[in-house]
C-alpha cells in the first residue's frame, strides 16, 4: 500500500498484513471445502475485505488504496498459491476498474458505506434490455458469474435496441439482493469459485447504473488510465502463475521426502526429475519476468503522462495470455514429474493442474488471442476486445 493512502498507518497496515496471513492459511486448509461447496465460505470472503483484496483498485477519494496494477496482481497471485479458486475470487477486485466508467454521482453512492465492494457478473450473450421509465428493463438469465456468491453487485450484459454500442456490451449494475443465483457450477476446476448461473427477473435498471465494458473512466489518474481489459485480463492471469507455483512448491516437497516403492533412486535423484525441474522453474520465472515488466512499462507511462502506444498496449495482453499458458505448462510438468502420486483427488497437486488449465480457457487468455497480439503486433485490427 502507498503511504499516502487511506488507512495506511501502522495499525491499519498491520491488521491487514495479518488478515492476509490467516487467510492464506484457512485457504490452503480449506481449499476441499470449497471445492465441494462450489463457492467460497462466507468468512474467507470477509477475510479478503479485511486484508484489502476488494479496496485496492479503488479510488483513494472512495477510501481505496488506487495502487499500482502489479501490486494488485502479486496479491491475487499469492492468494493463489494458497489456492487457485480463492485468488480467482480475489482477482475480480479489478472490478473497481471496471465499475470506474459509471458516473462519479453513481460512484459516491457505491461507495458511500466504504470501498470493499465486490462486482460479479455474467456478460455473455448480451440480453435485449428495453428502454422504460427510469432506465432499461432487464430480464435474463446469465451463466460464469464467477464470485457471484460472494459479491454485493452483479453486473449482467445487455443490449439497447437503437444503442450505440455495436462493438462493446453494455453492463447493468444491480444490487445483488434483486438477483437469483443457481447453483450449477460443476466442472474440474477452480471449483470453489462459485461461477453460477445469474437471474434477473423484470428489474428497472437506472441508465447511470450501466456502462460500456471498456469505455474511458469517469475518474482521472494512471490508474484509470490503465487499459480496463487488459488490466482485468492480467489480473485473471495471475492466478495461473499462482497455481503454477504451487504445483512447483507441492512437487518440490513431495521429492525430497519420496523413495520409490520400485527399488528405483530416490525421486529427488533422479536425473529426469532434476532436468525437468530446473526447466519448469525456469519457464515459470521467465514468464513472471515478461508480465511484470509489460505491466509496469506500461503503468510507468502512464504515471508520467504519456500515451501507450499500440505495441505496449498489446504486450500487456499478450503477457497475460503467456502467463496463464506458461503456468498451466509448468504445472503439467509437475505433475508428470510426481507420478502416480499426483493422481488422487485430495492431492494438492492435482488440484493446482486443474485450476490451472481453466484460467487459459478463459475468453481474455485463450487460443485466439495468441492471433490478435499478433495481428496487432503486425498493424492489423485485431478486434474491439484486443487490445
């Protein structure tokens, strides 16, 4: 946290490095938990506000923190460490970004009761809202509200007949008490996110309670200046380069203390395991390099007052999707690494590969955008989501 942030006396930051600390280890106990709950418990969440995950990408003006983007990322990829599920939850504080673009009045009514507000949502397809008295009538039902369970807004996509958003969706903003959540999220990974399906049902959403996803910020500083997408695509990615580090931790510890049961040498003895962690390690931290260096290259522009250029802006989303692909990669060599031992349900490990290989099958980090960094790189178009 910056010394000129709100609350950032000794007590204030004390109390958070401790919340911090006791929420790394209730996740790393807990994390079965929430993988059979498919959702977060309820005191993690808490947790998380008392360490500052939520305030850290708010507006000093609102009580936050408006700390720089990598700050923001090297906590979600802690958390993640710990556990995949639960720094992916944490990594939708960049919703404060996000939320940014709504008038500054809807803002200060937001915030009015403090700055650990959590936005989730679905966008995707975009529902017809209708215009009527008071703003667009929304109704719908969305899926991947992922931390929905959790959060206290819920930002749903739609669409305005006659609108002039042909290219970025529209977001409506609604309390969560005049929202229906499912619970159907049954996948392999990042379980415990809680990424149920969202219902709204006939509600009146006020115009100044929606935004373009991706539109300038109503607020001013580099922060806001900050590309959204690509700060929310990085803020994703790091939860792949969390989770690689714990498979990378898990099989460390697994052979130092492993003989085989076969008569073969020791695990940590053996040649291939030895090669193959060194490359592993390797490939983590060269990636790490890569992201925080485009993200900071990037940020450092903007805190002086100049323009990212096309090529910066595309290196930061190509860094994120390098990110989430290299942590998924290491954290498949851990587990060939580790042999039978990383099959079974209840080991860490198994746990870390397959959060891992869903953070790159989300739509910021997936196949295609390995084109568009290129396409943009080249001087083509490369779409209205990238960069």
């Amino acid at each position: 946290m910056r010394p000129d942030a709100p609350g950032a006396g000794d007590g204030a930051a004390n109390g958070r490095a401790a919340a911090l600390e006791r929420l790394l280890s209730d996740v790393r106990t807990r994390r079965r938990e929430f993988a059979a709950r498919r959702r977060l418990a309820r005191d993690i969440v808490e947790l998380m506000k008392r360490a500052g995950v939520f305030r850290m990408l708010v507006a000093r003006r609102f009580g936050g923190d408006e700390a720089a983007p990598s700050d923001f990322y090297r906590l979600v990829e802690r958390i993640a460490t710990a556990d995949g599920a639960s720094g992916w939850v944490a990594s939708f504080g960049h919703g404060a970004i996000y939320l940014a673009a709504l008038p500054v009045a809807t803002l200060e009514e937001i915030y009015a009761h403090g700055p650990d507000i959590i936005l989730a949502g679905g966008i995707f397809p975009p529902k017809p809202a209708v215009p009527t008295e008071g703003g667009f009538m929304v109704d719908g039902r969305w899926s991947w509200g992922s931390g929905s369970t959790a959060a206290n807004l819920i930002g749903v996509g739609i669409t305005v007949a006659g609108g002039s958003e042909a290219s970025l969706p529209r977001l409506a903003v609604i309390p969560k008490e005049k929202v229906s959540i499912v619970e159907n999220w049954n996948v392999n990974g990042l379980q415990g996110t809680g990424s149920h399906d969202i219902v709204v049902r006939n509600t009146v959403v006020p115009e100044a309670w929606t935004f373009l996803r991706g539109a300038p910020s109503s607020l001013d500083g580099p922060l806001f200046r900050f590309p959204t997408l690509a700060l929310a695509a990085q803020a994703l990615a790091a939860v792949g380069l969390g989770t690689a580090r714990a498979a990378l931790d898990e099989v460390k510890a697994m052979a130092a203390g492993r003989a085989s049961i076969t008569g073969a040498p020791p695990m940590a003895e053996r040649a291939y395991v030895q090669a193959d962690l060194a490359k592993a390690e390797a490939m983590l931290r060269s990636a790490r390099a890569f992201f925080y260096e485009a993200t900071d290259s990037a940020y450092d522009a903007l805190v002086r007052g100049e323009p990212l250029g096309s090529d910066l802006h595309t290196l930061l989303r190509l860094s994120a999707t390098h990110a989430a692909r290299t942590g998924s990669d290491v954290a498949r060599i851990a587990y060939t690494i580790a042999g039978t031992a990383g099959i079974f349900t209840d080991q860490p490990l198994a746990q870390a590969v397959q959060d891992s290989m869903v953070v790159t099958q989300h739509a910021f980090l997936a196949e295609g955008t390995w084109q568009s960094a290129g396409r943009a790189l080249l001087g083509f178009p490369a779409g209205p989501a990238f960069p």
